[in-house]
C-alpha cells in the first residue's frame, strides 16, 4: 500500500528534494506546497472534508476510496435541500 504525504516546506526544500529524485534517490510519493495557506487553499472545503473523512479510514486502494467517495457523495446528494428564490424572473434580467 502506498501512502501519499502532504508537505509544507520551502521552496529550497523541494528543490534539493527534485534534484536528488532526478540522480535516482526514491523520494516517496509527496505533494509539497510552499506556505500552509497555500495548502488550505486547494484543500478547502470539500476536499478537506473527504480527505478527512479517509485519513480515519486507514489505508485503502484507489478502487475503495472511489466506492467510499461515491457512497458519501450520494448520501450528500441524497439530502434534499430546498431552494427560496428571493427574486422574480424579472429581477434577474438585466
């Protein structure tokens, strides 16, 4: 099983970390990102939540972990929410 690490550091960092993948050293599999908000950024929202949601699954393979997204993403879809326009067609012409 294969885990992927998510990593915050410098920009320094990942370069070493480039060059010495590009002589042959195994690096393992890590996405970097330079600054934490820059992290929290493309793992906002949603993507936090499912990414949340497997971290307290432990390992599975990448055919579970779409059965487990695809399960909560029904289950999310399943809960109907009503919409209240608060405006007329007209309002919304411009």
């Amino acid at each position: 099983m294969r885990t992927v690490i998510l990593d915050v550091s410098s920009r320094e960092n990942m370069n070493r970390r480039f060059l010495r993948a590009f002589e042959g050293v195994q690096q393992g599999d890590i996405i970097s990102f330079e600054t934490p908000a820059l992290l929290f950024k493309v793992l906002s929202g949603k993507r936090l939540e499912v990414l949340n949601i497997m971290t307290g699954s432990g390992s599975m393979t990448i055919s579970t972990m779409q059965a487990e997204v695809a399960a909560w993403e029904k289950e999310r879809n399943n809960l109907t929410k009503k919409v209240n326009w608060q405006f007329t067609t007209s309002d919304a012409r411009i």
